[in-house]
C-alpha cells in the first residue's frame, strides 16, 4: 500500500493475537457493567470503555513498574472503572468500588476460557512463511512449557525464528530487554521490524519505546478513539507492508 513502510519482519504477542479468547474482552466487560447495573446498553459499555482508553494510553510505566507490572495493571484498571462510571453516569455505591471491579472483571474474563486460532490468522502465519517472512512471538505467561507446547499442538513449530515467553526470559512486556532479545534472534534493526498485538502497553508503548513500528491488533475496536497510532481491525492488514506477497 503506498506510502506505508516495508518490514523486514514481524514479531507478534500471542495471546489474542494470534490464538484469540473466548469470551473477548469487550464481552467480558458489558456483562460485568451490565451485572451491576441492568439498564445500562451494551453499545454505551462499549463507547464508555473506548472514552476510557484516550486516557489511559496516557499513562506509562515508570522504571519501578517495569520491573512488576502487576500494580501499575491494577491501578490502570482501576481508572478504566472510574471513567466508565463518570461516562454512564452512574454512581457505583459499593465501597472501593474501582479495585472490586477488577477482580469481578477478572473472574467474568477467565471463567470457562477457550482459545483457537481463526483461519484467516493461520493464512496470514502461511503466508508470511511461504514469503520467508522473518516471524517471531513474544508472549507474557506463568509457565516456561506453556508457549512451546501451544506452539507445537497447534502445528506452528517451524514458524517463528524465535520464541520468548515472559516466564523463561525473565522479564515481562513492557520492558525494554524483552523486544531487544527478539531483535538479537532476529539480527535486525528495531526499524525494520514490526510488532503486532492487541495490549496497548505490552505490544505498542513497549515496542515503540525501542524503536519497533507498533501495529495494534483492535478487533473489538476498544482504541478507535485514541489518536495517533496504528491499528488494525483484521490481522490480514499487516500484509499489506509486505507487497510481495499474494
């Protein structure tokens, strides 16, 4: 597509990246909202939620954060809820109400999780290959077997020049050593690699920060208000950076 910059390869997230979760978050979130207050319409969820994200895009981790993301999660979420109340006027009376949120979203989010791999996001992986496409997966996980193995279930092993998932490297996206070991594997300059994943911080703040080109993955379309930066709504769309493939 003219005017857009070519790549020499791609590093993805994985999780609701690649393999996408059922059910996706904005789901997960109007059944929560709508748990606690019935009238309120899943498209004002949605459009409250997205409110939300032009201001939390604003808010970066500090040093001491990137070390445990953990609270700087918790206290981001925590302000998704205040705003989402102040956009659909309603006025939770529950005691610490931005933080009980999070653990009610929590466990709405994980409850009966499935995962797989749309065909359109297989398409992309073979063509990507078929064009010797450089592809590498960077994943946040609790467990050093985990990526491998879904990996290898799922018949990708081959695919990606490297591998790195959180619980292994040692350190989590955002930190800057996890994107820079990737670059190493893949011998090339942060230019000239692109980053695609659905976590604003995790797969577009922490990849830019080294000088990749970040590609939000927003099918749910969660960002469409933030402005200034590049997502996309359909994983097919990376391959328009790549003019030579069909």
């Amino acid at each position: 597509m003219a005017g857009k910059p070519q790549f020499k390869a791609v590093c993805f997230d994985w999780g609701n990246t690649i393999e996408i979760g059922t059910p996706a978050i904005v789901v997960a979130l109007q059944r929560l909202w709508k748990q606690f207050f019935p009238k309120v319409r899943a498209a004002d969820i949605l459009e409250a939620s997205q409110t939300a994200w032009t201001e939390l895009v604003t808010i970066v981790p500090t040093r001491k954060d990137l070390k445990d993301m953990d609270m700087f999660r918790q206290k981001l979420y925590a302000r998704q809820a205040e705003i989402m109340a102040r956009e659909l006027k309603v006025d939770p009376d529950i005691p610490d109400w931005p933080w009980v949120v999070n653990d009610f979203f929590n466990e709405e989010y994980f409850r009966n999780r499935s995962w797989r791999i749309p065909r359109v996001h297989a398409r992309v992986l073979r063509k990507l290959r078929a064009a010797e496409v450089p592809m590498a997966v960077i994943s946040n996980d609790n467990d050093p077997a985990q990526l491998p193995k879904l990996i290898s279930d799922l018949g990708l092993t081959g695919f990606f020049q490297t591998e790195i998932s959180s619980s292994s490297f040692g350190f989590c996206k955002p930190h800057p050593k996890i994107y820079l070991a990737a670059l190493d594997h893949l011998d090339l300059r942060a230019d000239e690699v692109m980053f695609v994943g659905d976590d604003y911080h995790n797969d577009y703040w922490g990849p830019e920060q080294v000088g990749m080109f970040p590609v939000l993955f927003d099918p749910n379309k969660l960002h469409i208000k933030v402005k200034g930066i590049f997502r996309i709504e359909s994983l097919d769309e990376i391959l328009d950076f790549f003019p030579d493939i069909e």
